[in-house]
C-alpha cells in the first residue's frame, strides 16, 4: 500500500493562491491514478480533481474548474493541487487519494488516504 503525506495548506486572503503536495512512499505511484478531496466543517468529503497514472487526463469538480489545476511528477513521486482565485468557500482540509490504474471520482474507489492538510480563505 501506498503512504500519502500532503503539505502546502495554510492561511490565504480571497482571490489568493496555494500549491499543494501530495508526497507518496513505499511505492511509486506510477501506476496510480491520483485524486485530491475536500471535507469542509460539518460536510461531508467531496471530490475535487483527479489526474490518471499518466497525467494525461484530468478530471475537475465543477466548484473548482478553471481555478484549480492537478498535475504530477511520477520521478518525484509526488502529485500537485495549485489552486487560484481561492474563495472562503474553499476551506476545508485537503486530502490526497490513490488508487490503481483507472481514475476514479468517488471515495470509495479510493484506498489509499493521506492525513489532510487544512486550507482557511479568508474573506
């Protein structure tokens, strides 16, 4: 099973900008597919961007499309969320998800969970 270790989180004014990293150990996720999730106070987890164990395809939440972008570097073993125009509504933790080969936008396709990192926009 693959470890996930995300980063990056923190505070940010509305309109800025965070990266996020997702640092995978114990095996490469090279034939991974990739995924980012969001769980706000009181909310339940949702999806919001995955990319296939390639990076040629991606796959956005509605809420986020054209502001936050995924991508990855399968030498680094890592997996990126850069997320722009931030708004408050954008806060909650950020949790990194793996699963085997075909990308997926369900949590329960998803095995592999790193801790989370909390993302704060304020207004």
């Amino acid at each position: 099973q693959v470890q996930l270790a995300e980063s990056g989180g923190g505070l940010v004014q509305a309109g800025g900008s965070l990266r996020l990293s997702c640092a995978a150990s114990g095996r490469t996720i090279s034939t991974y597919a990739m995924a980012w999730f969001r769980q706000a106070p009181g909310k339940e987890r949702d999806f919001v961007a995955a990319i296939t164990w390639g990076g040629g395809n991606t796959v956005y939440a509605d809420s986020v499309k054209g502001r936050f972008t995924i991508s990855r570097d399968n030498a680094k073993n890592t997996v990126y969320l850069q997320m722009n125009s931030l708004k408050p509504e954008d806060t909650a933790v950020y949790y990194c998800a793996a699963r085997p080969y075909t990308m997926r936008s369900m949590e329960s396709d998803f095995g592999s969970w790193g801790q989370g990192t909390q993302v704060t926009v304020s207004s």
